[in-house]
C-alpha cells in the first residue's frame, strides 16, 4: 500500500538507478508472475498519480520474488546464493525490514552471519531500514541499538519515521531557520505555548488490535512522531544542514525535555480509551475494548494527553502539551505555536458570525504548522474590522501547498527511501535519539497503575481532563 507505490513513483521520475532489482522475501509459495501481479493492483490502486498500464508493466520486470522464513538461517543462505549472480543483482543492497520487532536482532545477525552486511567504506553498501516501534521502553530501546550495532555500523541503520518524510514537517526548519522574522520570537518572551495534536478518525480497522493493544498510543505515536515534531519545532539552528548536526540538536532538546509535574504525575499525563457510540453516519461504533483482538480487560490507552517542559535558556516555562488518539473527531496532525497576548491590551476584540458579533478577549497570534490532510502553514493575527468602530478582528494569513503549486506532493515514502539509496540520513533518528525520546516517556510507563484511562465517546476529541493539563496557560486545544 505504500512501499511498491512509493518505488513506482521514483521510477517514473527516474530517481532509481538504471540497474535495480526488487527481491520481495516472504513465506508464502508465490512464484515471479504471481507477486508481480498483486504488487501491479496495488500500485494502481494505491499510487498518488494515475498509473498507466505499460509503465506499471515496466517497472514490475524488476520485481523478483523469494520464498523463505526469516526466522531460520537456510532462507538467509538461499537468499545469499541467489544474489550472487551479479548479472542479475547488483551489489549494492538495501534490507528493508518490514516484520515484527522481535525480528529485527535475529533477521539482522543472520545477515551478517550469511555474509549479506558489506563492510562500510568497501565497494558496495548495504543498508538496514526498519520501521518503529524501536523498542517498547528505554531498557528495550538501549536492548536494541547494542544488538543492532553489534552487526551493522551506525551509519547503516536507518531508523524509519515516516512522518519525517512529510513536506510540512521538513518546511518546518527552512521556516524557522531560513526566515529573520520568526526565528528571534520564537523563545519563551513571546510564546505562552505550544501544543501538537496528531488525531485519527480510524479504530482498529486492518486487524491493528493485535499489535496497537500491546503499545497504546504513548509508545505508537509520542514516542517517534510527536516527539520529532516537538523536536523541530523548539531546537536551536544547527551548524550546517547535515544529518550529524540536525540529530545533534535534536538530541540536546530531548535531553531537556521533561514532563512538567507539580505534584503527581497525574498533573502531567491523561489517557483515554473511546467506548462505543455512533459515527457521523449514524452508524454503531464499536468501543475499543470490543475491538478485534484487543483484550476485553485492557488498559490500554487509544487517547493521551500530557504537559511537558523543555529546561534550557530558550523554552524555560514555556508548557508543551501533547495529544493523540484514535477515534477523534477529525483526522488532523499540527502544531499550534500561540504567542503571548500584548501587555496592553488597547483595543476590543470582535467575534463574527455574518453580520452577528460579539465583544470577546484579545486573542493571541497563533502559528500553525498543518501537517496533513491538508498541508500548510496559518498564521493568525488581528487586524482592524472594516467600520466605524476601532475594534479588531481575528484574520488568517495561510500558505497552503494546493493553494500555491498544482503538483502532487511526494509521499514521505518516496523521499525516505531515496534518501536512504543516497546515504542521507538526515531525515532518519539517530540511536541516542531513540534513547532520548524514551527517557522522556519512561516515567509514564513507570506509573501506569496511577493513569487509569478515562472514557470518551467516537468523534470526540479525546477525553475532557485532558483540558486539565492547560493549568496556568492562556489558551486551549485548538478543536477545529
């Protein structure tokens, strides 16, 4: 659904190299004609542009299939007789492991035991792709990257979040850094706060239950995504833009970055599981725990919410607060940077529905960074309102890519596997950045037993408490 697309799609562009060979390697007892037939649908199906008949034709000539189990070592000796014919299969190699985490160690030791890792520095590359979640905790995490760096060098693991592959989230820097307007207000003098909400509309649809019940939504999506945009959005400017220096500040803002807790950890972390109820169709909604492989016991959480605090010279005592979950009212990812109110407050703000307004409070300015469905950058501020009365009015400056080029956008697949066939790592996490995010959830997982998840209702936005974490701060979660 996303791989063989992504793939076709830099095909078309002819940003693959001339030789190239796509070995898909599974259990089942497919053979060449059947596999590229299956992957030829779903690259109609699932490509961002039409797929015209004799291209996808073309492409699939360099799909060849493997039938083997991971998990036994005589797949990875038959795997390594194969791509010795150098005729065929050329001798760089890119492992892409789309399996369970539990394989990652073994199906990585075992290619390095059949002699399928190159040496770095030799004439051939080979490089390891795998796919979050990197560990379940911090102990798990520091598990993985000893095993994985017992086999492979660091500058051949590519740790995938695909979210870092997405237009809006890479023009969060270039906006930040290659801009003199913003970069000199964005500190703790003029930003109350900054909130990040990465909402989905999807249950456990695709049979996700199995695997979605032993993570939650902490460690599915704060522990990677939420994090990375937090770190992009509050890291000082790096020296240069290579990956070393950007994994560098992002590795010191995760390491000031803790849970803002005053008393009980409580203060800081809500969770929530949805229950059922109706969709927009008027249609019944299963409630998590009747879900498809989810334990009727669970506590798992499809909703958390939590208030952190970044201790450096730029952010101190400024909240972050962060919340996602399933089940919600509109499927959105953003970030929403408010400002702080002016000190005088000199004018009357308007709130307007047609000709209808009403006196309100001063709104703040606010920055947001819309990272899907519909990518953008907003900016509102407030202007005068037309009319004899000098009273302002809230307005939007918005940047929007469909507003402004007529192209499709690259599907983050697309650039994260280009980015890895050229050696670019700088849209990849770095193993002490791994560590980092999980020190700054690893309290929450010690405390689970006092965060039982609260229920709300499908199409909410979450659980109600979760406004409780806003304490202090001049503002509340952007519901739009």
């Amino acid at each position: 659904r996303k791989l063989m697309p992504a793939l076709f799609m830099t095909y078309l562009q002819g940003l693959l190299p001339e030789r190239f060979v796509i070995v898909g390697v599974a259990r089942r007892d497919y053979d060449d004609a059947t596999f590229r037939a299956m992957l030829s649908e779903s690259i109609k199906t699932f490509s961002r542009l039409p797929a015209k008949e004799d291209a996808v034709a073309q492409f699939v000539e360099h799909v060849r299939y493997h039938r083997g189990d991971i998990s036994t070592p005589e797949a990875y000796e038959e795997l390594k007789a194969r791509l010795e014919d150098t005729e065929v299969y050329p001798g760089n190699r890119l492992f892409y492991l789309s399996v369970i985490p539990s394989l990652f160690e073994p199906a990585v030791r075992m290619l390095k035991q059949t002699g399928l890792i190159a040496k770095p520095g030799g004439p051939h590359w080979t490089r390891v792709i795998i796919e979050k979640p990197f560990g379940k905790d911090l102990e798990r995490a520091r598990a993985l990257n000893r095993a994985l760096l017992c086999h492979l060098d660091e500058s051949q693991i590519y740790r995938m979040d695909h979210y870092l592959g997405k237009e809006t989230v890479q023009n969060i820097l270039s906006f930040r850094f290659a801009n003199a307007i913003f970069e000199p207000v964005f500190n703790r003098s003029y930003i109350d706060h900054i909130q990040i909400t990465a909402a989905e509309t999807v249950g456990m649809e695709m049979g996700r239950g199995g695997y979605y019940d032993e993570y939650g939504a902490l460690r599915d999506m704060v522990t990677n995504h939420l994090l990375q945009l937090l770190c992009l959005v509050t890291m000082e400017a790096p020296g240069d833009l290579s990956a070393e220096s950007i994994h560098n500040e992002k590795v010191k803002v995760l390491n000031a970055t803790k849970l803002d807790i005053r008393k009980n950890i409580s203060d800081a972390v809500c969770r929530g599981q949805y229950s059922e109820g109706m969709d927009s169709e008027g249609k019944r909604v299963k409630g998590y725990l009747e879900e498809n492989r989810i334990d009727p016991e669970s506590d798992t959480e499809s909703f958390v919410a939590l208030r952190l605090s970044i201790n450096n010279w730029r952010w101190a005592g400024v909240p972050i607060l962060l919340r996602t979950g399933k089940r919600m009212a509109r499927k959105t990812t953003e970030i929403v940077v408010q400002f702080k109110v002016p000190p005088l407050q000199l004018f009357q703000q308007v709130e307007c529905d047609d000709d209808v307004c009403d006196i309100t409070r001063i709104k703040p300015n606010t920055l947001i960074f819309q990272i899907q469905p519909n990518e953008g950058i907003l900016l509102r501020v407030g202007t005068k309102r037309p009319g004899m009365r000098f009273v302002v009015e809230d307005v939007k400056m918005d940047f929007s890519y469909s507003g402004t080029w007529n192209k499709s956008l690259p599907e983050a697949y697309e650039r994260l596997l280009i980015d890895t066939l050229h050696g670019d790592a700088t849209l990849f996490t770095r193993s002490d950045e791994v560590e980092a995010e999980w020190r700054v959830v690893q309290p929450i997982l010690d405390h689970l037993d006092q965060l039982r998840p609260y229920v709300y209702p499908p199409g909410e936005w979450g659980i109600p408490e979760a406004d409780w974490l806003f304490h202090g701060v001049e503002g509340e979660w952007r519901n739009k």
